[in-house]
C-alpha cells in the first residue's frame, strides 16, 4: 500500500505546476479625458491653407480645437499584466511577463497620442504593436547573483531602467504612477525605458541594515525592433545599427536619502531616444536617424549618438507627517551627427521635483505633486543666411514649457486602490506652437496647453 501510494504522489509531482514559480498579477482601470485650451490655428500658413479640422504634432495643422476634436473624448481603458517569476536556486529569478492593453497608440491621448507628454505611465506600450485588446510577451530575462554583491541580468526582452541596483527617487515608490515623465523623475533622456535584447550587471555594497551602500550598475541594450535582426545593415545585437542604449549609473543610497548619477549613450537615437519632451525636441529624427536619404535621394548612413547626463537625489522623513519626501532631477542632453539639419535641436534639458505625503487622512494613502520642465532645446543647429532671410530657421530656441501633476492614492483594501488624478500641460508642443499663429516663428507668439483629468483604479492579486 505504501509504495503504491509513493508512486501516485511521484506521478501527481511530475505533472504538477512547478512549485518555484510565483504568478503576480496586476489589472488597472483608467476613466478620464483630456482637453487643449490655445489657439486654434489659422487657416493660411505661410501662404499655404491648412487643415484646421486635423492635428498634427508640429502644429502644422489645427490647434486646441482640432486636439479636441481628435483627442478629446472620455475613455475607458485598461492594462493587464500577468508575472510569471521562477527560481531554480532560491536567489536567482526567471522572469515572464504578459501584457494586454487597449491603450492604442495613434489614437488615445493618454497613450501619448497628440502630444507625447500626455501618456501615461500604465499606458505606455500596452498592447502587442499599438493594437487594442493583443497580448504579447514584453518582459523575458534572467536575473542571478554572483557572490554576496553583483547580480547580472540577461534577457531577450529586457528594459534598462529595471536593471539598475538603485531608484534614485521616492516620489511614486509605494504609491500611483501617473504620467510617464513623472514616473521617470523627470529624467527620461537618461532614464527612458529602452527595452529590447539586454546584457548588464550591478555591484551593490553589502552594509547593515537601514545604512547607505554605494552601487554601480551597467546595462546595455538593443532596441527591440532591431537588436533580433540578422541583417546587419538594419539591425543585430552590439552592431552599428543596433539603435542602443548604454546605461550607467553611479548611486549612494538608502532608507532616508539617495543620490545618483546617471549617463546614457544612445545609438542612432531616433527610437525611444529621449523618450518624453516637448514635440520640437522629441521629434528631432532628422538628426538621430542614422540611415536616411542623402541629397541625391538615395539611403546614406550617418554618424548619429546622443549622450545624456542626470543627477537625482531624495530625501523623506522618519516618520510620515505634513513635511513630504522630496525627489529631484535635472538631465542635460547633447546630440552628435554627420549631418545636423539647421534649426534642430543639439542641447536640451529638464527638470522636476515631486513631493509625497504619507498617511493623509487615512494610514495607507499617500498624496503626491511634482512639477517642472520635460526635455527642452536650450541650443539648436546654426541657420544659413539664405535659411534667415526666407524666415524658415531661428537660432533662438522658443522652447520652454512646464508640467504640473497632482494625485492622491486612496487604498481601499491591500490589493485594491483608487488614484484621482488631474495634470497641465502648459507648452507641450514648445517651439513648434508658434506654428499656430499667422506669423509663427517668432518669440512666444503661439499657445497651446493640454488639461487632463482621471480616476485610475488597481487591483493587485
């Protein structure tokens, strides 16, 4: 009878769901809209009519009505994720991960649709290709240690940011993420969440408990689009067309406070590049694009790298109270190329500072605010004098812009909580609003701002 019994529970084992594997799920409701405010745009421009019914990122076409008209519904979107972490030893991890969304990327605001700025951080990359309702894997790598103080992690699908020893910031740790900038501290030029084929390491100094420990991380990464191509005039792991991310970074950190700094140089940059900023700085492909026509119009390759730098500190109290933690960063960012096009961005910039309180009005929930100026061109490419007289270059950047963004994180249970949400986009298109205007071009003559209003609600299981 006893080995008859040993035998059923040997075949009962042998087919059972791996015991070292952990599912974590997380489903995520957004119900919100956005709404411009600004001018509306001119039906001639520049002795050209324009479609003041469309809406294109460089105000080219439309303005605050056409934004509405586009973007401006109310929606109901989701995000599900489905974490599938195995270990083989105790201390390593296997991680899986699915993900489905009906975030669409050309046409929801709040996926960065209209203005990049207005995505959301639970928005982005939902969904296989853009596409409502399509799962897709998006995480797939392998995190182990080796000794007492360096883990390396490798992976086919990976992303830099999630491969650092340190989070140089407290603003969103244990609470909501709302935008996308935000959530990145402001610093996405360094910070920008490539993800593709991935190769890094850190060093984390073992000290006492509740002490600061030095760190060192370094990560490589191969954009997803082009790092699992075997050709390698378009693509390949570690070659010239890679489209890459080398990110390293430098932090002191512990319970109370932490510094870090960060570099990133990217590699024909005209992908996830600077990821969030205004549309004149975001959208500068015609410098970062290393494969593009020549004068004679035939595809050349060019030179392009980027190189970006950021400092990132906080600080939070003992104990929670009205005094809130405080997290900042500020990132400067240069570009590179054989051919840089007059008038293009080379020099940008940002900055932000969030503020959290802890515990407000009920233990658990948490407030937070932040404010500041996503990636502007402080200096662009020198115009041609023949470029000057005709009006179609400025050497002066009319770029600034600001970001303002307020939530509070209600938490009805341990595994469910409920986030109202409202942020102001004050200049999100930067110089190109001057587009707007019939005489555009010159000075801070153009307005445009997006407002934006939601409940984003999460369930944990």
């Amino acid at each position: 009878r006893v080995d008859g019994l040993e035998a059923r529970v040997g075949e009962l084992e042998a087919t059972q769901f791996s015991t070292t594997t952990k599912l974590k799920g997380k489903t995520t409701f957004v119900m919100g809209a956005t709404s411009a405010g600004g001018d509306s745009g001119y039906k001639f421009y520049r002795g050209a009519v324009r479609d003041t019914n469309a809406f294109d990122k460089k105000g080219t076409k439309g303005g605050a009505d056409a934004y509405n008209r586009n973007f401006g519904a109310f929606t109901f979107n989701y995000d599900q994720r489905l974490v599938f972490d195995t270990s083989f030893t105790g201390k390593d991890k296997l991680r899986a991960r699915l993900r489905a969304g009906n975030f669409v990327k050309k046409s929801n605001a709040f996926s960065g649709a209209g203005v990049n700025l207005a995505a959301l951080d639970v928005a982005t990359d939902s969904g296989a290709g853009g596409t409502s309702n399509a799962v897709m894997l998006d995480r797939l790598f392998y995190k182990f240690p080796v000794g007492k103080e360096f883990t390396v992690i490798a992976g086919a699908i990976a992303r830099n940011t999630e491969s650092l020893a340190v989070w140089p910031s407290v603003y969103n740790k244990g609470g909501a993420k709302i935008l996308d900038w935000t959530a990145l501290m402001g610093t996405s030029g360094v910070y920008n969440k490539e993800t593709g084929q991935l190769i890094g390491a850190y060093w984390k100094q073992k000290v006492n408990k509740g002490d600061n420990a030095f760190s060192v991380s370094v990560n490589y990464v191969a954009d997803d689009k082009n790092g699992n191509d075997s050709n390698a005039r378009k693509g390949g792991f570690m070659t010239d067309n890679s489209e890459a991310s080398l990110l390293a970074q430098l932090g002191y950190a512990g319970p109370e406070w932490g510094l870090a700094f960060g570099y990133r140089y990217g590699q024909c940059d005209s992908g996830n590049g600077l990821r969030r900023g205004t549309e004149f700085a975001k959208n500068n492909t015609w410098n970062n694009n290393c494969v593009a026509k020549n004068e004679q119009g035939k595809l050349k390759r060019f030179d392009s790298s980027s190189n970006s730098y950021a400092l990132n500190a906080y600080w939070q109290p003992d104990e929670a109270g009205w005094i809130p933690s405080i997290s900042a960063g500020w990132a400067l960012n240069n570009v590179s190329a054989d051919r840089l096009v007059e008038g293009s961005p080379v020099d940008t910039q940002s900055w932000m500072v969030g503020l959290k309180w802890e515990d407000v009005f009920l233990q658990g929930n948490d407030m937070g605010f932040a404010v500041g100026q996503p990636t502007f061109a402080t200096s662009v490419k020198d115009c041609s004098k023949a470029s000057k007289k005709a009006g179609t270059c400025s050497e002066t950047p009319f770029d600034g812009n600001y970001v303002f963004e307020w939530y509070y994180n209600f938490k009805v249970t341990d595994n469910i909580a409920i986030t109202p949400s409202v942020f102001y986009l004050s200049r999100p298109m930067g110089q190109y609003t001057n587009n707007l205007v019939k005489k555009g071009g010159g000075g801070y003559d153009g307005q445009f701002n997006v407002f934006g209003g939601l409940v984003q609600t999460t369930f944990k299981f």
